[in-house]
C-alpha cells in the first residue's frame, strides 16, 4: 500500500523440513523508516473501526551475515524527512532519515549487498535507488505488476535484480529465506530469519495488517487477491505451527485490543513520546534484540535496545 504500514514480525520456532537450520544471522538491526497518520482505520480493517484515526508505523531491517549485509525494506522516501506528505490517507512523516541510521552502524549503501523488499508500495520502496549496487530481491510477478505499462515505475529498473518465482535461500545455509506471501500484491513477500539467541523470525511485510485481522482472516481493502492472502494465512499459520515465544506489548499506536497473537514479535519503534530509555542507552533509531526466558522458563520475551557504533558480536 502508498501509505504507512504496520509490518508484523512474526517469531517462531520453524520446524519445516524443506529449510535448512544450520545457519544463524549475526545481527538484526530494527530502523525507524517512517510514520502514517492515518485518517480512517477500515482502509486495512473493512467495517471495522471506520472513520478511527490510528498511527502506523514503518520499519526496515538491517542483518548482518558474516561480511554481508542484507537491508529489508526501504520505508518511505529520505527526503520526507525534511517535508512530510499529506494525502487522502494520512500525513506520513520520517523522523530520521534511512541513511543517518546507516551512518549510526558504520554501514554504506555500497557495503550492502542485497536488498529485499516486501513489495513495491512506496512506504517499502522509497529509498531503494540509494543501493544501486546492490542486488535487489523481487518477486517476478510484483515486479511485472510494478512496471505494467502506464504505470509509474516506483524505481529505475535499470540495477542489479533477481526476480524470484517463488522462495529463495539467500545465503545458502538456512539463516535467511524469502518466503512467497502474496495477496495485498500480487508478489508480496516475507522473510524468514534465523538468529542465533532469538531464534526465528518472520518479518511478514504487509501480508497481514493488525491482530484483529489475523484473527479474523480479513483482507484489507487494497490486496489485489482475497484468495490469494487466505492462501498465505494458511502459509504463515504453517510456519507458526510450532511457536515458542511469547510477546511484549506492542510499543506503536494500534486498535484497541493490538496485543499481538502468540508467537508474533512486532519490532516497530516506540511510539514517539512514550516510554523511557533503559539507563545507559543511547537516543538511536538503530534497535539491536535478545530475549530471555520468562520466570517459568518455559516461554520466551524479546526486549530491543539502542545501540551506535559500529555492529558488535
């Protein structure tokens, strides 16, 4: 969708025989890629709270993976920063650009060496020719749909691509896999990532919007294909089949009742004014995670902190 998402970050033990486990991530780095002042909740939600303000909030995420960087996501365009957009939707805003979190970590758009997105809305796309260098990874048929003709192209598409037809193993070892979601577009995806204390993760895009609609398999308004986001319901539902982990408490504006579903991690930044940094901490948009076993033992809960410099082990 063009105007601010809510990604979910899906957490999982994945148990599926057709990944391989073996490999792990190194770091995992949550950047703040912008904000959607939304105007009428129902444009994600059909009936449901119509006419309801709600803020949305945008992430990307950097991994790290030996000498390689992968970026997921974009987020809205840099240059929002300095003026923020209003449209039929809402007033979308960047509290920090793309690139000063990059500096944040040490990185370079050129140190990049693949960058994935979910799919082609320009809330996702926005800062993708600032990594002309690197490999962009695309569903085949979301790019065909992006580039149809008399369309707006939401990019140069004259960069390395490779367009998939379906999943893909990034690295070849298991710890980071594209995983085919279709449905709010026609080559939506969403990425599997393996870290070595969280464990898996799933970052779902826009292949599902809010809790409610999770729980209620609704189809947003936009999605170009309800059979074809029931299909990845089902998909995500299988990935979660043998979930582990427990959530905290969504830290983003949301509808009544967002506690996310068990088993789902929502990596967004805090909603701006709420809450205190731990002691010690930096102001950063750069968020690095781990998690601990709750007083049982038996579940597990995800905290996220700030964290400048360059990426440590």
């Amino acid at each position: 969708m063009k105007a601010g998402l809510v990604g979910l970050a899906l957490a999982a033990a994945f148990s599926a025989p057709a990944l391989a486990q073996t490999g792990t991530v190194d770091r995992l780095y949550v950047m703040d890629c912008g904000h959607n002042a939304a105007t009428d909740q129902s444009r994600w939600s059909p009936g449901v709270n119509v006419g309801k303000p709600i803020d949305l909030s945008d992430n990307c995420y950097l991994i790290r993976h030996g000498s390689d960087w992968l970026l997921w996501d974009t987020g809205y365009p840099d240059a929002i920063a300095e003026k923020p957009i209003t449209g039929p939707v809402g007033t979308a805003t960047r509290a920090k650009t793309l690139a000063a979190q990059l500096v944040e970590v040490g990185v370079k758009p050129a140190d990049i060496k693949y960058v994935a997105v979910s799919h082609h809305h320009g809330d996702h796309i926005g800062n993708v020719d600032m990594f002309s260098d690197s490999t962009l990874l695309m569903q085949k048929a979301e790019f065909d749909f992006a580039f149809a003709p008399d369309t707006k192209p939401p990019f140069k598409a004259e960069r390395p691509i490779r367009k998939l037809e379906g999943d893909l193993d990034v690295f070849g070892d298991g710890s980071v896999t594209i995983i085919s979601t279709p449905g709010h577009t026609p080559g939506h995806q969403s990425l599997l990532v393996r870290l070595p204390k969280i464990g898996w993760l799933i970052l779902s895009g826009d292949a599902v919007h809010f809790k409610d609609n999770w729980d209620n398999k609704r189809v947003a308004s936009m999605n170009t294909s309800a059979d074809q986001t029931q299909a990845s319901y089902k998909k995500l539902e299988a990935l979660l089949a043998d979930k582990g982990a427990v959530v905290d408490q969504p830290r983003q504006a949301a509808e009544p009742g967002a506690e996310a579903l068990a088993a789902v991690l929502r990596l967004a930044p805090p909603r701006r004014g709420a809450g205190a940094m731990a002691k010690g901490t930096r102001r950063s948009s750069v968020r690095r995670c781990a998690r601990w076993p709750t007083a049982s033992g038996s579940r597990w809960r995800f905290r996220c902190r700030s964290s400048r410099g360059s990426p440590r082990q």
